[in-house]
C-alpha cells in the first residue's frame, strides 16, 4: 500500500499496523517514492549479514589450470 506522506502522518498508528499485519507500506512525499515503513521482524531479516565476497569466492571449487601467458606485440602511437 502507498501513502502519502501527510496521510500517513496523520494515520501514524494505521500505517504501523499495517505494516505488521499486511506487508511494507510506501510512503510518498511530493508524489514521489521516499521512504518504506516496515515490520521489526522484517527489517532483522534484512540485516542478518550474509557471507562476504570474499567467503563466496574462497568457497569456489579449487581448479589447477595453468594458462599461457601471450605478449601480444605492441602498436605503433602516433603522437
């Protein structure tokens, strides 16, 4: 659901509820996307940290290939 920002001012309490039972709600300002109102449960879902980069590419299956370093020649520069 999308409120507008005074709207959801004056519903303050509303929205809050809504947000716990239903989902997000949307809040817009000037008639634009500003902010989302959501429930604590789901917000410390979206905090919980995940593996790092680092992690993910550490985890990647160990492949022993060996590639053939080329030297390409170089080009001519006009200056």
């Amino acid at each position: 659901m999308s409120w507008q920002l005074q709207d959801a001012k004056n519903r303050f309490s509303e929205v809050v509820e809504k947000a716990l039972t239903e989902g997000p709600q949307h809040v817009t300002r000037r008639g634009r996307p500003a902010v989302v109102v959501i429930a604590e449960a789901e917000y410390q879902k979206l905090r919980k940290p995940g593996p790092s980069f680092v992690d993910h590419l550490l985890a990647m299956p160990k492949v022993d290939i060996e590639f053939e370093r080329v030297n390409p020649p170089s080009r001519d520069v006009d200056l």
